[in-house]
C-alpha cells in the first residue's frame, strides 16, 4: 500500500474517535510499527491533532472533530457543491474561501461539468445596490449562538431617514421598499429608516439572544430579543460590526414566528402609515401588484390580505387606482378619503377634457 493511501485511510480510522495501539495499526497495514510512528509524525506536521495513549495498551487517537478525510464525492455531488459556492455571492457570502473550494471542485469535475460550474460563475451577478454585504464569519457566528442558545453582542448602526429624503408626491411613484433597521415586533422603533439613507447615528453595543436567520429581499436579517430594551427585534446584518457569541447561556422564551416578524418589520412597521387591503383574487394574482419585498400577503377567511407601509397616502391612492381588481380598504380609514379625492381630480380631468 502507497504511504498516500495508507495515510488517508488511518485519517479514515482515527475520524471514529477510537484509540488504536502502532502494533494493532502495524498489523492492518501490513507495516512495522516504526512505519506507523513515522505516519503518525506525518499527520501531526500536517495538523491534525493525534494524541498519544499512555500504559501497555496504549497507542493513538484522534478527536473525530479534529480529523476531515477528504471527501468523496460522486461527479453530482461535486457539480452541485461547485455550483453552490458559485452562487455564494449572491448570498453576500462570497469568501476567499469559497472560491479556492470552487476552483479545487472543478478540478475534480469531468470536462462537461467543468464548464458548467465556469458558466453558472461568469453568468451569475448581483447587481449594484443590492448585494447584502454580509460578513460571513458575522452569519457563522450568529448560527452558532442561536444552536447554543447563548447571548450574542454586536455594535449596531441605526440610520436616520432626513427629511429630504421623505418621499414627495411630485417625484416618481414608488412601491414601499425601505428596510427598517432595527424595529420593535409590535411597533415602529423611533427613527428607524431604509437602506437608501444616508445619515447614520452613532453605534450602539447591543446584548440579544438570538432565534433566527432570515433571508429576505436583498438583506440578512436576525430575530432576537434585545435584553436591554425587553423587547423583540429585528437586526440587519449588514450594519452589524464586533459580532461575538458568548458563553452566558439562556432559556428560549416564547416569541412571534421570525419570518413573520421581519416581514412585518420591512414592509409595514417602518412606515408612518399601515395600510391594510382586501381583495377577492388570488395570492399568485396579490403578488403581481405587491411584491412580497413590499407588502405581506396572506390567506384569510375573506380574502386575501394585504399588509404594507407608506410614507404618504396620496400614493397609496395612486397605486390602488393602477390596480386591475376588485379591491377594498380595511386599514385606515383617511384612505378613503384620499380615494374620494382622488377620484374627485380625475373626474375633473375628464370633465375638462370632453367639454
């Protein structure tokens, strides 16, 4: 057996966690058990941590966490971790790491699929603006506390949205997109803003205990409840620095669904006004109007509902007006009175353009 080989197989045997004495190893490979010490040396000048075993039967072993065999993959398997790492960065989560994983992966592709994983990585962008800018060790160590059920710290930028930068209804009708920064589960955090601001107070060290990841939009979000305000709230990743997990461990408590919250916290809480709509068409139908980045849609008893935030009604007239369906406002009710006036300026309109 080729001291290569003999070599990832004792990787194979020492990833069990099991000791085993050089005579025992000598035997199975064959081998004196001076081989076996100097194969053991060889490993440990490559890094992996193999112990000694004292007594008369001892030997070595190895912490199974400590040991990574390589890994065998199948031509699929590879292609679709290749691919995978490909399309990282449209995750925000393109790392150095991942693209020397992509490129030892495509070495060990078949031609054809070789290609494949070139063309996915050349064809795939993100255009600008709306990569996530998400610090991968930031994502890991987030994980890592909420599987551990420990405390995490971070400092944290909130934006302030200026008042020139409140939408004004001569400009260009948009749809509610902004991303609130760090809001309350039940209500809007005061100041709270999107992403397109500019104006950033200072930041603050905040202590959570985490619950969940969320992707949603062009963002990472963490659900947590924030120990120092008593309170659910939801975090963009992206204006997150110092992440650390701690070892100060908690008790999970009952909390509101983390999808749910972080949607609410998008498309409605960050807003000076909530707007709630009934409609008899479809979900699918609901989506072609609200993108589900801007408004939240859900089945109810009635109807569908739909949730979502604007900064002034006068566009929310507008929008409604654009709509090729039957729909009714539920929430609030100065937007029937927009509508009425709305509805008063382009009868006005027609009148003047037929006399």
């Amino acid at each position: 057996m080729r001291s290569e080989t003999r070599l990832l197989t004792l990787l194979s045997l020492f990833a069990s966690g099991r000791g085993y004495t050089a005579a025992e190893l000598a035997a199975r490979f064959d081998v004196t058990p001076r081989t076996i010490r100097r194969d053991i040396a060889e490993l440990r000048d490559l890094g992996y941590i193999i112990s000694s075993i004292p007594g008369l039967a001892g030997g070595y072993r190895a912490e199974s966490r400590t040991v990574l065999p390589p890994l065998q993959l199948e031509a699929g398997e590879a292609l679709a971790t290749a691919v995978g790492l490909a399309l990282l960065r449209g995750a925000g989560l393109d790392t150095e790491h991942a693209d020397s994983a992509t490129t030892k992966l495509r070495e060990m592709l078949p031609t054809a699929m070789r290609a494949t994983v070139a063309d996915i990585a050349a064809a795939v962008s993100v255009s600008e603006g709306n990569v996530p800018g998400v610090d991968i060790d930031a994502v890991i160590t987030l994980a890592s506390a909420i599987n551990a059920s420990t405390i995490a710290t971070f400092d944290y930028r909130k934006m302030q949205r200026t008042e020139a930068e409140v939408p004004s209804v001569t400009s260009a009708p948009v749809t509610p997109t902004a991303d609130p920064i760090a809001v309350r589960w039940a209500a809007p955090d005061s100041g709270v803003t999107d992403a397109n601001s500019s104006t950033a107070e200072p930041s603050t060290l905040r202590r959570v205990e985490p619950i969940r990841l969320v992707v949603f939009g062009a963002h990472w979000y963490v659900f947590a409840f924030d120990l120092d305000r008593d309170d659910h709230r939801v975090f963009r990743l992206d204006r997150m620095s110092d992440v650390h997990a701690t070892t100060l461990s908690f008790t999970p408590r009952d909390h509101p669904d983390a999808e749910a919250a972080v949607s609410a916290a998008v498309t409605t809480t960050a807003y000076p006004h909530t707007v709630v709509l009934r409609t008899a068409a479809s979900v699918q139908e609901a989506k072609e109007w609200f993108s589900t980045r801007s408004a939240t849609i859900t089945e109810a008893a009635d109807g569908v509902r739909i949730t979502c935030g604007f900064w002034d009604l006068r566009w929310v007239t507008a929008t409604l007006a654009a709509i090729p369906a039957e729909i009714e406002v539920l929430h609030p009710p100065e937007l029937i009175d927009s509508l009425r006036e709305h509805a008063a300026r382009a009868q006005a309109v027609v009148e003047a353009s037929i006399s």
